[in-house]
C-alpha cells in the first residue's frame, strides 16, 4: 500500500474517520455516532481507538503521515486549542491536538470543518487541478474555505472563510453571530425551514402547511421534494437561497477573481431549485463574473469536475461539490501529507 | 544615487510622473493634465516625454529599475491591454504596454491604480511591514487593491479586488457596473454628492440646501465642512458611509481575516465623520473583529502607522491611508524592482 493518513471528521452529530493514501484513495472508512452528551473524554476515547485500529491496520504495508481533523468551530492554528465550537459545548479553549498527539505519538493537525472540506474540493473534488478556489459549505449553518495557491488560507489567526456571515440584507434576520442578515440566514439548511415556517405564518403556502403538519421531521429535504414537484412556494424559498448566494458569490468573484467556487454541503442536493437563482443574480451584479462567464454555467456546474481552461481568457466556474459528506474526510487526510512534503 | 524607478499615476484628469529610489525616497515629481480630449497619442506623448527627461537626469547616478504605471480600469495582466477604461476613452484594447516598452525601450508594466496605491501603502505606507492587506480607495469611484505574501492579489484575469462592487443593499441605487447598491453608491464622493442632493429634494437638509445653491461646485469637500460645523444632515450622509463601508469590511475581515485594512482616497479625508461608524457596524456584524478588535480602534487609527503584533493575539486594523494621492505613483515605481528582484 501507499503512504496514508488518518481524516477525521468531528461533527457535531457523527465522527467519521477515514484511513485515505496518497493517491486519494479511502482504503477505509469508520462511522461512529459522536456522544457528545457522555462527554469530551468519551469522544475523544472513541476516536483514538478507532484512528488506532486503522492505523495498526494498514501500518505494516505503508507508513502513516499523520492524523488530520477537521473541527466545527474556531481554532487557534499555533496551538491547537479549539477556541469556540457551539456544537461541541465543553471542547472550548481545550488542548485538542496536543492531547491527540500525546495519546497517538503521532502527528496531529487540526482545521477548521469548512477549510478541510474545501481542501477536500480542491484534492480531489470539483476543484481539482486548480489551486486557487473557494468554497461554501451549505449544512445547519454556512461555512466558507479558500484555498490560494494550493494552500488553505487561514489569515493572520486561523478565522479567515467566514464566508456564511457576509450581509445579505443590513436589517435582514438576526444571526447567532451577533449580526443581521447573514448568507447564512438565507442559504443554510435552517433558513430554508424558517423561511418555509414564515411563509406558513402568514396564511400562504398551503401545501408547505399541509407538508408541515404531517412531516414530524420538517426539514429542507421535505421542502426541496414539494420544489421539485412544482410547488411555487417552495420554490420561491429556495429562489431566495439562490439569491442570497448569488449576491455573497458576486461579492466574492469581484474581490478574490478565482477560478472556481465549490458549493457544498446537504443544502447542495437542492442546486437544480436554487442553482438558476445564483446565475441570475451573478450576470446582472457581478461584473467580474460578466466579463469572464462560461456560456452555459449551468450546464457546466451540472457536469463533472469543471475543466478550466488557463490564460487570460479563463472562465469564472461555479459549480456543486462532487466528494458529498467525503470532503472534508479527504481534506483532513490531505493535511499531514502537505505538512511532511514541506518538511 | 541609489538605483531607482519611474512610476506614473494615469488618471482621467492629472497625469503625474514621479522618479523614487529604491529605499522609497521621492526624488522628482512631476505634475501634468491628462490631457484627454486631445486624443490617447498626445497623453502617450506628454508620459514618454516627462519618463525620458527624469530617465536622463537621475540615470548617469543610478540605475533604471523601469517603468510602473498605474491606470484607472481592467487591464490584461499577461497582453498589457487597458481592456476598460471609463476615464480613458479610446484607451480600450490599445496595447499601452507594449507601446510604451517600444518608445522607451525599458521594462513598462502596467496595473490597476487602486491596485498600486494599495501596493503603495502596503511598501511604505499605513500597512508598512505588513505582508498581507487590503486597501478601499473613496474617490469618483470606490476602488480596491489586495495584496497577500507581498504581492498583488490579481486573480485569474487581473481582476480582483473590485471590493467598491460588493453588494450594500440589494435593492438599492443602481450602479453603472449593472448591480444595485454597490459600496461604491455609497462611500464614494459621487455617492455624498448624491446622497445630499437626495436629502435636499426631500425638503430636508436647509443647510445643506443653502450650501448647494450657493456652491457651484459642490462637493463631498462642501458637504464634509458642513458635518464637522455640526449640521446633522450632513452628518448623517457621512454616518451613511460609514455605515456601508462597515458592512463591506465586516465581510472582508470574516473572509480574510487580514492583519490590516486601509482606507485612502480623497473621501478618507472625512475620516472623522465617517470612521465612528465603520466600528460601529464592525462591532456588530463581524464576528472575526469582534475576536481581534484592538481596545480603541479610532486611536489606532488616527496614529501613524499602525503597529500590529506578530502571532496569535493579533488585531484586527482598520486605518485611513498615509500616502495621500502619492501612494499609487510610490506603489506604480515599486512594480519594476520588485519584478527585478524576482529574476
């Protein structure tokens, strides 16, 4: 076998762990539920016996680079410490990696769940060969990675991609991060179920209120079907979604002119309802998009692994993530390779 | 002498042509009018002109590095075509570059003048010594310029840093990039004339009113003088840049999580009437400040150049820029030795 390293994926609901080569092949891949109720310590058990079960295990035939992890919260690159993470309430300000390490004796990195994911992208996904990118993750929330020049960029501490709480609308919903009007109120699962809930609220939406009543588990999944089978109001939530994305992406595209941006995440699954959303509001407010858009972005969003053509005349790509609920498995078993190859 | 480069600042109305050594030192600078209406080839000749006579006169104590230029539009990077250029009528597709390498037969390279003046402050201005930053320039317009590692972020085409486009408010004041409510409908002296002459047709703003009639040329310069005299409706338009300025930045600093961002143009001048609401809006919007925001921004902001901590604790700078008008034809002269030194 090929050298390989262990990604993890620490949710806030499932711990995913992944033994993947050098070549991106994921020889194998564990699901665990994280129990988060029994505690920092019982997840951490759980998953140092899991990495150490895969590492024993195809240790003989390839040597381990590493462990990579991806994290739902802030963290502080230079020390590892996970500074904030509402999903895993009792990890704040704990020494994660060093733990980690001190267990496995082996090299831990730790990263932010939406740049690993990104990275994913960027490996092996729909950003292959391109080594600038950006990405946002569509899940509860909205998360954002960039990667430029092949590496993800963290900004001076570890924050940057915080692309789910750019304003969309100045006196729009309030968002947990203490502003109004965040992508994120707009593009996230959540929002897709609140918006729908609005809509109910104010006597319209019949078929969302019939959907609402019977479907205990009322979720951006239920709304997406009523979408697709033409219910106008449903289709206008998912409109929104699309707009507000076009208007971050617009944003995005005139600062950064990458290559390419990578939708991901569960809301993703839903592109063919908000997808047309996004070009719409692209053409007509982002000038940089305007002077560098494919003919057919919709037809190349939908296909493969973008192709991008280099030189002055290359094209804007945005496009759906292609690895699933795998990115940000792949992207943190990408970081304890670049970290050796830089050694 | 120390060896030395010419930059030149092309704008729609002052061509300005500057000989600086390599230690930053200004040596000679010249001011001419852009000569517009009396064609491209006039201007081309009155620069060449102005780049020969500095040449010959410092070229016997030092030598030539070569030739930066900045120009207000979107320019190839790899062919040196001005592709679009509102101020430059008849500019458009004309290979300036190479026209200008022709005459003087010295390495010309071309850029985007917002982009050199954040070059500009980035080498000896507000953001000395900082490898990573971004720059808003208030003019006619609302500019942008990134420069990350130590270098001008241009993206794929050369386009990137066009933050003056990011979105405001969604359904406000079209802009002639073809989006609405563009930052630069906003925070550009455009955007305070218009604002005024918004609040003086509403019969509002007497004061303002009274100025207008009496001002022939009236100007955000009139409409600031007013602010720091302490009429409110003036005030509230400076507020009204501010207020969109935060927003803007607020998406940057979560998306690049930079050490430093600088304001400059000749709308900075009204710092004091618009930067209280900059922090005001950074305070509430924009989690990655909130986490690394300095005690008191406005007094860092007001000092010189802004001292900024290597590591983990680092802050978060917002600043108004120190080189005046002067820092695209510094940024421009730097284009040359910085590719000499890449060789």
């Amino acid at each position: 076998m090929n050298k390989f390293s262990i990604g993890v994926d620490l949710g806030g609901t499932n711990l995913r762990i992944a033994a993947v080569d050098e070549t991106g092949h994921l020889v194998e891949k564990v699901t665990l539920g994280t129990k988060v109720s029994l505690g920092r310590d019982h997840v951490l058990n759980d998953m140092c016996e899991a990495i150490q079960r895969l590492s024993q295990k195809y240790g003989n035939s390839g040597a381990l680079f590493g462990i990579g992890i991806g994290v739902p919260g802030i963290i502080d690159m230079q020390t590892g410490l996970l500074r904030e993470s509402p999903n895993l309430p009792g990890w704040a300000d704990y020494p994660v990696r060093d733990e980690i390490e001190r267990r496995l004796n082996t090299m831990v990195i730790l990263e932010n769940d939406a740049n690993v994911a990104a990275f994913g992208e960027q490996w092996l996904g729909a950003a292959k060969e391109q080594e600038d990118m950006a990405m946002l993750t569509l899940g509860t929330g909205v998360g954002g990675g960039l990667v430029l020049g092949g590496k993800i960029w963290h900004g001076m501490n570890g924050m940057a991609g915080e692309f789910g709480h750019s304003t969309v609308e100045p006196e729009g919903q309030p968002c947990g991060c203490g502003n109004r009007g965040c992508l994120e109120q707009y593009a996230s699962a959540t929002a897709v179920v609140r918006m729908a809930r609005e809509a109910i609220a104010q006597n319209e939406a019949c078929t969302l209120a019939r959907a609402a009543h019977a479907d205990a588990e009322f979720s951006a999944k239920s709304i997406y079907n009523l979408a697709i089978q033409g219910d106008e109001d449903a289709r206008r939530i998912f409109r929104r979604v699309g707009r507000a994305l076009g208007i971050v992406l617009s944003a995005m595209v005139n600062a950064l002119n990458l290559p390419i941006y990578v939708i991901g995440g569960g809301v993703a699954s839903a592109w063919d309802a908000f997808g047309p959303a996004i070009f719409e509001e692209l053409r007509h407010r982002c000038m940089v998009y305007a002077a560098t858009a494919p003919a057919d972005p919709l037809a190349s969003a939908a296909g493969a692994s973008a192709h991008v053509e280099p030189g002055p005349g290359r094209k804007t790509i945005i496009t759906r993530a292609l690895l699933g609920s795998d990115a940000g498995l792949y992207g943190a078993a990408r970081l304890p390779m670049i970290a050796e190859a830089k050694r």
